[in-house]
C-alpha cells in the first residue's frame, strides 16, 4: 500500500497531527475534507494466539466468531432498506444519503462490510527447530463448502496430498495438517491457480532444519519376525496386557535404559523412549521430498535396504498406535502431536498410511517356512481415481488405459508392479505433500503402453516439468506454463495437473520438457506482515466513530467496451544453451527450454516470455456485492487491450522500487533463483506490506484469451495476481486481498465465455 499505509493504527484517541500525509495529497489528488484518519504505519499489533483463532477457521476459538452485520430490516417489507438499495442499483451514495455525509459505525457495517471479504493473518514458531523456523497462514472469515477458494477435490483418493496431525481427517485448516504449506489449500477454484493461505504459507519455513539428538539404537531383528509383528499389529496394541505390551518392546526391540531401577510400564515413558530411537540419524529422514516415494523402500529389490525400512515401520507402528491408544485424550493426543519433532511425525505419517491401505498374510510353504504376501486394500479405490483423473484431462489414449487397468489379460503385469510410482499408488501409501501429483500421473503414463520410455522422467524433483503426447500438452502445477495455460479454454485442473493444453510444433510428438523459469524478486512476508493483514485490510479503514460517505468509492468493471480481438496464436519453446549432461540424467532425459506464447491482437504480433514461476491466486468469493473500497487502497485500471502491454515497469509504479530484476538471458536458473532471493531480501529494508503502494487491476474479461493474456503479462514482468471471476468476486474485495497478500496485481475476469467450451482444443489426439 501506500508508504505511509502499512499499519492501520485503531485507537481513534491517537492525535491526527502525527499521521504521515497520504499519498493522494501527495500527488496533488483533491480530496475531500474527511473525518477519517489516513493509514498509518503503527509500530505494534497485538498477535492473535492459535488459541484464539475464529471458530471459523478451525480454532479452539476462546473469542466468538462475529459474523458480518446483516442488514437491518425496514419497517415495512414495501420499503427496501439501505443496503438492498444499494446493491441493486449499485450507486454510490447509496438513496437516501449524500456525498457530504458520514455514517455512523452501524451503518458503514451495514453498507460497507456486510458480505465483504475479510481476511486474517497468523503464525507460528515450528518446535524443536532452530530458532526463526515460523509457519504462515491466512484465513478468511466465513469460509465454508459454498464460499471457498479452493479447488474440491474430483475423488477422496486426492486427498491423501494433505494428512492431518490433528482432528478429523476431513478437516482441512491449514495448521493441522503434516505437509506444509497445507496441500489441501494448494490448488485454486480457476486451473493454474493457488489459493490466499497457500500463497502466504509458502514465505514460511518449508523444509526447517531437522535434529538428530538421539543414539540409541534398536535391537537387531530378521525381517520375517518384523513382518510377524507388522502383522499382529493390524488389531491393535495388547493394551489388556500391560505386562506383555512392555515384555515385547523392551525385551525384542529397544533396551529400557532404567529396566533395573524403574521400568518404564508407563505408555508416556515407551513413547518417549520409541522416539529416542526414531530420532538416530541412520533412519530414513521422510521429511526429505527425495526419500517421500515409499515404494522405493519396501518394493525395492534391495534386501537390506528393503528390511531398513520396515525396521524403522515398525517402530513408527509401535509408537504411532501406543499415541493413539484409547487411555489418551484428544487434548493430550493433540498436544503431543504437534509438538512432536518433523521427522517423527512424518515417521507417523507413514505408519498411518500403511495401517489404512496395506494388510500382511502369513502362510506356510510344504517346507514348513513362512512366507508373508502384501494385500493392496486400496487398489480399487485407487483405479477409480485413475480413471477419474484420466477423464478429466481427456487423455488421449483412454481405451488402452481402461484394458490396462481391468486386469483380464493374464499375459499384462499386474498395474501396481509396473514401477515404484505404480505400487506407491495402487497401494495407497502414498505420502502427504508434493509427490501425490506425480505418482498418479506416472501410474496413468505406466498404464499407457503408447507412451514409450520418453515420459518416464517426470518426478517432483523437478515440478517445473510438462509433456506433449499426441496433441495435447498438459503441465504441473508447479510450472508457469501451466499456470498460464489454465486460463484456456477447454482446460482443466485436477490433482495438480493442468490440461489438456494446446500443442506445440516446437516439441516432438511425445517428449517431456523441464521449464526454465525465475523466482521473481517480489517482497517477501515476514511474521510482521502476517500478523497485520487483517488490521490493514479492514473494509473500513482505520476504526472511527464516524466514517465519511466521500472517503469511499465503487470499483467497477467496464463490462461493456470489452475486447475480443486477442488469440493465442502459438505456445513456443527455444532449448537453453545450457542443458544437463547426458551422464548425470541418463540417455533419453528431458532438455529445458524457454517457453513463451505468441499472441495475435489486431494484426500484430505480441509475444510474452513466460520467464517467471509467479503465482496467480483465486479470489475468495465476496457476497452482495459489490462492495466499497476505502480510498486509502490505491489502484489503477487497465484494460488487457489498451495500454497493458506497453506497461513494462510496474514494479516501480507499484512502489517496489527496492527489487532489481537479474536477467533472466545470461543466470542459469538456479543462479537466477538465490540472486532474486538475495536482491529481495538485502535491497528491501521496508516490510512487504509497505513496499505495494498502489495495484494495477486488469480488466481481461470477454474470452477466455484476454485472461491468458494477462497471466503472460504477469509471467513476462515478474508479477504475481489476484484472479477474480467477476462472477463471484467484486472488484473492492480482489484489490483488498492483493494487499493482504503483498501482491501488486489482480486481474478481473469471467472465466471465458459459455459458448467457448472445448473449441480449439484437440480431446482425441491423432
């Protein structure tokens, strides 16, 4: 916002004579004389604690949720009140009021707030981590099922990416969950998009640093007697039987370091001493992405690798049912759990997992020796999915896949022994996070045998990937392309993939690509900036005791000059000077590119090189709208057609001046990346919140072109965006959350028109 916006101060005793001068008086904008204080910088804001976060947003919520003021009724039902005069004749000053005036705190709630977006900032310090390990969150207030940001789901299997610590698994506040930035806030209502909270989280701690304190090793164990015990651990702990429960554990798999002088009997005493164990530096470590796709452990053709594993499994299921077990409240579960170190809790996570999805047989041989068999409970389950996600993106080989998956022809190899990925899903142990998009789609490209080997190189080790097969491109949630592209029509998103996108000539007829792409040198939130969002993007402004009529205005779309002259007329890719070695990526892998789209407008040619990964965020749905804007929250007006393209330095006008760009042209990317970060961080001494001083609100509406478009734009700059559907969304509450997220962009659209559908976009291949 503004310089001297920041923090909005909300003690109306506070002297005026010490406000900054605002901006609009600053460049000469007559204003009219206000009661209201201009937005300040204030120096604290008091932090609302987890404890008391909104019972909305998942909270133990001591304070009670304050739902919008509703409008008052009239005294007859023959005379509209205020608001519904207002809303259907979307005229400010509402009738009945004149410019000159001020209303009182009822009224503004009434007129101003009522069904606007509001938006809440928290954080939290990660335990047992180094100190300035924090955790990042944004919440809105009154989210539910039909006002959300966020994509649903197309299948419960998907939503295994995201795995709550805590309450029921059908919770999804972002706090709970393992993973974070919380997967279940991944993907936006729009493809391409992300939603508020996962924006924010992602400036949080992501992989914070793990700590190996322990040294006690377990007991050496055969793998047949591990998978014994795996097996009678499926009913459950003997928790009847305190005397066996600890005869086991510390006569078979750990020592009891105090078994002369006080046995540890107690359940808080095992599981302290269970993670004692897990806590030596020679287990696997899940929290690592690489170490995440479990198949590569307990389907390896490695013996000691394989039997490593299932030590460290069943450990984790020793520990994981004793938490569990039914002498344990919710409370102490729950404190417990989130206090756990992040390698114990992902050992957790991976013990749930296999006590949901995965069941042992034992059996005998003629030769009296045991053998022990998997059963994949989830299987179908997971084909249904598979199904689902191969429907949506139009996949254009859907019979072979559908005879692959059936599983008549004995001579096929059963689906789930096709790869690692395939067994990771079709036997549903399936970590949270980011790998879940790629198990499933390198299942779907297993079970397409008209693939070859040429795709096998998708992994989440490198999310900014994508492939052309046949006719049709599709890309990872995690590449600009995709991102851009989502806006298109006839394009879907589900489980973090985007497509079917349109083809390229510059790429061969199946072949994967990896997607050079910069991090843009945008502000980064610190705790300071989270802690503010819902102060400094109050509806109001700065709380008074009366609010001027004239210190607010109606933000609106032009919805009739609208454009339809811009078309994609070519997505382009150019190979990068420098490509991997042959030796390190293995024969066949995927070169990396530039990719870039050609869009035709009015017999021109405008091109837009897709150089920076930045985010495109849905807009959270407002109600009876639209609404005010206080005019404190600067903004400009820009139609995608008239005048967008020629805007090449917004980060200036913005008021970003502190972030020189690198040149994309001559950094590799990983250059690229640490040289942004460190541009950003050590050039800005402002918060983030202070250095958006003003947003640049495109008008992309009309064909679904016009908002690729602006994605390009945004991509080619460095900016990421609000996305608002004008359907949902006004343009006061879009351009309030742009602030609230630090971002200097939103982009209006309509998410295309009706009679677009899939023309254009190839769903058979050839």
């Amino acid at each position: 916002m503004n310089s001297d916006i920041g923090r909005w101060e909300r003690n109306p005793r506070e002297s005026k004579e010490s406000w900054a001068q605002p901006q609009y008086l600053q460049q000469g904008r007559k204003i009219a004389r206000t009661r209201t204080s201009p937005v300040i910088t204030r120096t604290r804001v008091e932090r609302h604690a987890s404890r008391e976060r909104p019972s909305s947003s998942g909270g133990d919520a001591l304070l009670p949720f304050r739902p919008p003021v509703p409008p008052r009724r009239a005294e007859s039902y023959s005379h509209p009140t205020p608001l519904e005069d207002f809303r259907n004749s979307r005229r400010w000053p509402p009738r009945g009021y004149t410019s000159d005036q001020a209303l009182n705190p009822r009224e503004a709630e009434d007129l101003i707030c009522a069904g606007a977006s509001t938006f809440k900032g928290y954080w939290d310090e990660i335990p047992n981590t180094p100190p300035g390990h924090d955790r990042f969150y944004a919440v809105m207030d009154a989210e539910h099922s039909t006002r959300t940001d966020r994509a649903e789901f197309h299948h419960a299997a998907f939503r295994d990416i995201s795995l709550n610590m805590t309450g029921p698994a059908e919770s999804a506040f972002p706090w709970i969950s393992l993973e974070q930035p919380c997967m279940a806030y991944c993907f936006g209502k729009s493809p391409g998009t992300t939603t508020l909270n996962f924006r924010v989280s992602k400036f949080g701690s992501i992989l914070p640093v793990t700590k190996f304190a322990g040294s006690v090793k377990p007991r050496k164990l055969k793998l047949l007697v591990i998978l014994d015990r795996l097996q009678q651990l499926e009913t459950g702990l003997e928790q009847d039987d305190p005397e066996e429960l600890y005869r086991y554990l510390y006569s078979t798999l750990i020592e009891d370091p105090e078994r002369f002088k006080n046995p540890h009997y107690g359940m808080e005493q095992q599981i302290a001493d269970l993670i004692t164990v897990l806590t030596h530096p020679d287990w696997i470590d899940f929290t690592k992405p690489k170490n995440q796709v479990v198949a590569k452990f307990f389907d390896s053709l490695d013996a000691s690798r394989k039997q490593h594993f299932f030590h460290q499994l069943l450990l984790s299921v020793e520990l994981y049912l004793r938490i569990h077990s039914t002498g344990h409240t919710e409370k102490a579960k729950r404190k417990l759990l989130l206090q756990l170190p992040p390698k114990i809790a992902w050992d957790l996570a991976v013990a749930q997992r296999w006590l949901e999805n995965m069941s042992i047989s034992k059996s005998r041989t003629s030769s009296n020796q045991s053998t022990f068999s998997f059963e994949l409970r989830s299987k179908r389950r997971q084909k249904e999915a598979i199904r689902a996600f191969a429907l949506i993106l139009k996949w254009p080989n859907m019979d072979e896949v559908d005879y692959v998956l059936d599983e008549k022809d004995r001579k096929e190899k059963a689906v789930e022994d096709r790869s690692a990925d395939t067994m990771s899903w079709f036997s549903g142990v399936i970590l949270p996070g980011v790998t879940l998009p790629w198990l499933l789609m390198n299942s779907l490209v297993d079970c397409d045998r008209e693939t070859g080997d040429t795709l096998k190189y998708l992994t989440h080790v490198h999310p900014e990937s994508g492939f052309q097969y046949r006719a049709n491109t599709y890309w990872s949630y995690e590449c600009i392309v995709g991102k851009v592209l989502g806006a298109a029509r006839g394009v879907n998103q589900i489980a973090g993939w985007i497509g079917p996108c349109i083809y390229t000539p510059d790429l061969k007829r199946t072949e994967c690509v990896r997607v050079r792409q910069a991090i843009p040198p945008e502000p980064v939130l610190t705790p300071k900036d989270v802690d503010s969002i819902a102060v400094r993007t109050n509806p109001l402004g700065p709380e008074e005791t009366s609010y001027p009529i004239e210190d607010y205005e109606l933000p609106m779309p032009d919805l009739e000059d609208v454009t339809d002259v811009i078309r994609m007329e070519k997505l382009s890719f150019a190979p990068t000077k420098d490509q991997p070695s042959s030796s390190r990526m293995g024969a066949g892998a995927p070169l990396t590119f530039d990719a870039a789209i050609i869009f035709a407008c009015g017999g021109e040619s405008w091109p837009m090189r897709l150089r920076y990964d930045v985010d495109f965020v849905t807009a959270f749905p407002c109600h009876q709208g639209p609404h005010m804007l206080f005019y404190d929250f600067a903004y400009k007006a820009v139609k995608v057609d008239d005048g967008l393209v020629d805007i090449h330095d917004w980060s200036r006008q913005s008021g970003c001046t502190n972030s020189s760009r690198p040149s994309s042209s001559i950094l590799s990317p990983s250059t690229m990346k640490s040289t942004a970060l460190t541009t950003t961080n050590k050039s800005s001494n402002e918060l983030a919140h202070m250095q958006v001083k003003k947003v640049l609100a495109i008008e992309a509406l009309g064909v679904s072109d016009n908002e690729v478009f602006a994605r390009a734009w945004c991509a080619h700059w460095g900016h990421s965006a609000i996305v608002a559907n004008i359907k949902e969304t006004c343009m006061a509450c879009a351009i309030r959350e742009a602030y609230a997220a630090c971002i200097a962009v939103v982009i209006l659209t309509e998410g295309g028109r009706p009679n677009e559908k899939d023309e254009g976009v190839n769903i058979h291949g050839y």
